[in-house]
C-alpha cells in the first residue's frame, strides 16, 4: 500500500455516562464543599459509569458515532488504536474487545496507555500509519471509566475525575487535515501519578488491597507545575511544525483537568477566552476521552466547522505530553 498523502479527521464521536455525581453529592461522601472545589479546580459535576459497566461498553458507543458521522462501516476500518488507562481487563487489549464488538472483522487492534495524553498520541500514531501507506482508515479511540480507579475517601483526588469517551475517524485525504503532531515523555517523574497496584510490581493480595493499593495517586501541585509549561512548550512546537500562529487557531482544546491550568497556558500563549476550549465543569478529567468530548461538543455547538484551524494539547501520567495542529 502506497503511502496516501494528507490525513484528515473524518468524524468525531463521544458518549457520557447518563448519571451525575455533582459537589453536592460528594460533599456527602468525603470532607470538601462545592465552594472548595470549583475554586480550585473548576469542576462541578463529572459522569459516573455503572458498575456492571466498563471502558470498552462507552468506547463502542463513541466509535458507532464517529463511523456513521463519516459514513464507514466497521469492515472499512484497518486499524484501532484505544487509548485507556483503564482497560477492561490487563490483556486482552480493549481494542480488541472493542473490535469484537463492532465486528470490525479486517481491523488490527491494540492499546496505548499514555495517561491524558493517550488520544493524540493515538491521532499521532494514527496519522504516522496513514501516511506511511499501512492503513487507509484508523480509529482513534480515548475510554476512561476513572472512577472505577478512584479513591473516594482521598479528597484532593476523587473530586477530580470522570468517565466518558470519544473516538475519531482518521482517513487518508487530498487536502491537509492534521497539520502537526508531537509527543513528549520525562519517566523520571511517574511516582508522581500514578496506581501502585494491579500489575507485577504490586500485583493484588490482601495487603494490597487492604493498603488501597489499588486506586490512583497523585501528587497534585508537582503535577500542575511540570504540566503547564510541557503543554505550553508542547503547542509552541506543534504550532510551529504546522506554519501557523496563535492568532491563526479558531479553537484551542486543551486537556480538562484544571481550569487552572487552563487559565495558565490561555494566558502565556496570549489567547483571548473566547478561543478555549472548557467543559471540565460538567464532565471533570475524563483523561484520554476529555480532548474528543470537547471537539465534538464544539462541533455540535458550531463552535468550529469545516475549514477550521485548531490546537489541542494533552499531559499526563508518565509524565507525557502531546499536541496537534489540526484543519477540519
């Protein structure tokens, strides 16, 4: 297969879980107020999966959406790329339950996990194999049923984190469509979040679930620091790649995990509010699934259309960090 030139987004696709776990609700459960958390993060609401519920049961909602929006069947898609850091099962692959699901029979299928930064690693993935002719169609896919993982008697955590998920069609194209992409790494950082349980180094037994081994952590102001300047530098290089400045964007979609940080990128690119992108108030961090909630919720809303230039920009667990430029 030759390579086939441009790369463009097809569609976009995003699914909610229907309930809602407000400040109020939560104030409840663990010792914090509403006035607390919105003024430190923003956030009032986040969507709660149901327990007999997982990752792959929103992401296959999300996918159906985004391939009847870009009018491909499910045997049309080469390759599926799930972006989760809370899969299913450890293996098999939720890309391959996902793909079971849609029956997307000639589909490869695969997982990356990448923390909050997983759906433009997975653009950027995606776009690399279109280009270089090893696939024609790709699914783009960011799954996270966080709460399954939160610690809901942690305060400084499990006010932060929702559920949810969204999926992009990726297909070759004869015009530009995703300008730029790159990605970025510093491991020396994880401890800093991370989930110490679940895998070979502390895999469960009673003690681990008995020291909630088993639920995220997260040093949340050494977070915030690295992660406003790597988002930061990250965009720069992403708008430099693509030719274009900030004056040329239509719609800035950062990661929703801070408004915070939010304000702080917004303020060192110089980019007025009406050009950001927030939804964190009603959906909280979805991780990988909060870059696509929002593009199609500003699809939706006529916010951005076709012909538009946007920037979106990612950190997290890793530490990673990715940002594209891309043309609808």
């Amino acid at each position: 297969m030759a390579g086939m030139g441009f790369v463009k987004i097809a569609s976009i696709g995003s699914y909610a879980p229907e309930k809602i776990l407000s400040n109020s609700d939560l104030e409840k459960i663990v010792e914090t107020s509403d006035e607390w958390i919105v003024s430190r993060t923003g956030i009032r609401e986040r969507r709660i999966l149901p327990e007999d519920e997982a990752s792959s049961d929103m992401a296959l909602r999300a996918a159906r959406e985004a391939l009847e929006a870009a009018g491909v069947s499910a045997g049309e898609v080469d390759v599926i790329v799930v972006a989760t850091v809370t899969p299913d099962y450890l293996f098999p692959s939720t890309g391959c339950v996902l793909q079971s699901k849609l029956g997307a029979k000639n589909a490869y299928a695969f997982d990356i996990l990448a923390g909050c930064s997983g759906f433009l690693y997975a653009l950027h993935i995606g776009r690399d194999m279109i280009e270089c002719g090893r696939a024609r169609t790709v699914l783009a896919v960011g799954a996270e049923s966080l709460s399954k993982i939160v610690d809901y008697e942690d305060r400084a955590t499990c006010v932060l984190f929702g559920d949810g998920a969204g999926a992009a069609v990726l297909r070759s194209s004869d015009s530009p469509g995703i300008l730029s992409s790159c990605m970025g790494s510093d491991g020396d950082n994880w401890n800093l979040l991370y989930m110490p349980g679940g895998g070979s180094r502390i895999p469960a037994t009673e003690q681990s679930v008995r020291e909630r081994s088993h639920f995220l952590k997260m040093e949340g102001n050494e977070v915030f620091k690295v992660a406003v300047k790597a988002m930061e530098v990250a965009s720069e290089e992403a708008l430099s790649l693509a030719g274009v400045t900030p004056a040329d964007i239509d719609l800035f979609i950062p990661h929703q995990a801070n408004l915070r940080i939010i304000e702080a990128i917004r303020k060192r690119m110089d980019m007025p509010e009406s050009k950001i992108s927030v939804n964190l108030d009603r959906y909280g961090n979805t991780s990988s699934a909060s870059i696509p909630l929002a593009l199609d919720e500003a699809l939706r809303e006529g916010r951005v259309g076709e012909g538009s230039t946007l920037l979106m920009a990612a950190f997290g667990a890793g530490f990673t960090w990715g940002s594209c430029v891309v043309r609808l």
